[in-house]
C-alpha cells in the first residue's frame, strides 16, 4: 500500500501518519520528489484495516500496490532512481551511460590498454570480470583476487569507476572493497543469499536477468537486495535462452520498455551476451538504446582473437570507437543525450 501525501503536508503530520503505520507492524518507506512524497507501507496490510488513514492530515490519498514487488515497483518512488557509481558516473538520468571492458580481467597490460580505449571512446566505467561463472569447470576461472587489485590499480590511473561480478557471499565484503559497482551474474539471479547479502552493503548492484528469468522474477530478485536494505539496483537484460540458435540468446528488447513501466530503477542492456557474436553488438545496442535503455555494458578485448573467455562476442577497440561514435542519434531519438567526456581521445586512441 502506498500513501500519497498532500503538497503542503508538514514534518509532524508526516511523522505522525509514519508512526501510525509502524505501530500497527508495517516498515515504512519515505520517497520524496520535487512535487510529492510517498509513503509506501511493507508488511502486512490487513493490520492496516482499523487505522483510519485517510482521514490522517496530511494524506492525499491511499492506493493498494498488487504488484508482489514493492520497493521496486514504479508506484513506490517519487522519482526515478538515479544511482551513482564512484565519483562520477551514474546510471538512470537523462544522459546515456555506457560501461565497457573485457569480460575477462587477463593481466595488467590487456586491462590498462581495454580501459585507455574505452574511456577515450566515451565509457564511463569500465567492467571486467575477476570471479568467473564459466560453464565447464575446465575453462579460465578469472584471476580472483588478484584481478580484483588490478582493477583498483586501473581505477586509480584512469579515474574510471569499475565494475565486477561477485559469485560468492563469502566474497562480498573484497569486492566491495575494491569496485565501485557489484554484479550479479544471470546464473545468481535467484542466489537468495547472495542477494541479500548484498542488500547489506552500501555499493551499487547490477543485476542481470536470468537466463530463463521472466521480467517479474527479474524485479523479485531486485526487491530483495532492496528489503535488506540497499536501494541502489541497476537491472540488466542481458538476452534469455529460447529455441533460437543463430544468437547465444534473444535479446529481450520488449523487457526494456515493460521494465521501464513497472520500475523507478535503471535499466541497461548487454549487448554482447545477449548476440554472442561481435557483428550484432552495434544492432542490438542501438535497438536498446532506442527502446529507451538507460545504458549499454559491452565486453571489449584490445586481441579478441586471443581472449581467455567470450571473445567472439568481443570487440575490438576500433569496432566500439565505430559504435560510440553512432550510439549518439539513437540516444537523442530516445530523448536521451550522449557525450564524450572531455578526457576522451578520440577514435581508438
Ligand atoms: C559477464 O558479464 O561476463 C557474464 C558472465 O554475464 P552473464 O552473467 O550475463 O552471463
Ligand atoms: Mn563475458
């Protein structure tokens, strides 16, 4: 159940109406926006029955939530969810974000060299996987904590905010120590326990859908994180498994804008997991973007050719420049802007 508040609504009447709920067994949740705030009531709301809300200054109005996600669910927020990776990137404003880097970390030149090319191109954070999910036991597992430590060496010299996949509760806290942003691989979307793990520490998390995930499953595992306490959930489609064979997976282009319906949170598309192949990377991220994704994160490798995982899927930095330098008009006919930072070197420096 939600409360909408009037305009002129004063601290002690929202306090009041506050405590009226909590006292009958509800958490609250406070969203204030510019023109109105929302009180969003969790728990269960059939204690709620004998208090008269409405009639509580300060109560505009009060609309039941039937969605069984409520912290992520559009109704709850004022506004849309803006989350901050770092210092200086976000995800969910108005302007397009894009995260790239090699879906591998390797070693320290392959890093340096993959963040250099991207930030020139325009990223803004850069991604690179030290804790892999591979599907064969046999296949480079990632570098582990030592990747870690390179990327935080690559953050310091580039200033680019990292991300990186987190495949165990017991490695929560040395991730968080050294990236900026925490992913959830498609394979833990349902990891329970990672995920409220993660609701426990204060860094952004980006949460990407299940292989046969449905959009609903998808913004269940979003609410968990968010009801152990961290709010700042980035969604991400990265392509479902269905009968089709020519792609790795189908990218779900209608998630985007159903996503868009039914949440405050930011959503970003991976192109590059979503295609399996490098020539659909630039299709399928502009069919994102103009279907209104509030990024990309796509894997890029300075030697596709020699990549320790994913590397047919991989570009090279020359085909991303190619790509960022395009991504712009499908942003702006999104109503989104896209900017190259002024550190930018230009095309494949
Ligand atoms: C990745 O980002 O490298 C990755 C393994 O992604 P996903 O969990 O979407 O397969
Ligand atoms: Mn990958």
């Amino acid at each position: 159940m939600i409360i909408i508040t009037r305009y002129d609504i004063t601290d002690e009447e929202l306090d009041h109406i506050r405590e009226r709920v909590e006292a009958a067994g509800l958490h609250t949740h406070l969203s204030r926006g510019e023109r109105r705030t929302i009180i969003g009531c969790i728990g269960d709301e059939a204690k709620l029955q004998e208090v008269p809300l409405r009639s509580l200054p300060g109560v505009e109005q009060v609309l039941p939530v039937l969605k069984p996600y409520k912290l992520a669910s559009k109704e709850f927020a004022a506004n849309n969810t803006i989350v901050r990776v770092g210092a200086n990137a976000s995800i969910g404003s108005d302007v397009l974000t894009v995260i790239a880097g090699p879906c591998s970390v390797e070693n320290r030149t392959m890093l340096h060299e993959t963040a250099h090319a991207v930030q020139s191109a325009g990223a803004t954070i850069l991604r690179g996987g030290a804790f892999k999910p591979r599907s064969s036991p046999y296949s480079f597992q990632g570098l582990g904590k030592q990747g870690l430590e390179l990327l935080a060496e690559v953050r310091a010299e580039t200033g680019l905010p990292v991300v990186t996949e987190v495949l165990d509760t017991r490695d929560v806290d040395v991730v968080a120590e050294h990236a900026d942003m925490m992913q959830v691989g498609a394979r833990n979307m349902q990891n329970f326990a990672l995920l409220a793990e993660l609701g426990r520490v204060q860094r952004p998390v980006l949460l990407k859908r299940g292989l046969s995930a449905t959009i609903t499953e998808l913004l269940m595992s979003a609410e968990y994180i968010m009801a152990h306490g961290n709010h700042q959930v980035v969604l991400c489609e990265r392509g479902i498994r269905t009968y089709e064979r020519a792609t790795r997976n189908t990218l779900d282009v209608s998630a985007i804008p159903v996503l868009k319906r039914e949440t405050h949170l930011p959503v970003i598309v991976d192109p590059s997991h979503a295609g399996g192949i490098a020539d659909l990377v630039a299709p399928l991220s502009f069919a994102a973007v103009a279907a209104g994704a509030d990024g990309l994160i796509i894997e890029v490798h300075p030697d596709p050719e020699s990549a320790l995982s994913d590397g047919d899927q991989s570009l090279n930095p020359a085909a991303f420049s190619t790509l960022m330098e395009r991504i712009g008009a499908f942003a702006a006919a999104a109503g989104k802007t896209f900017e190259v930072p002024a550190v930018a070197g230009g095309r494949g420096a």
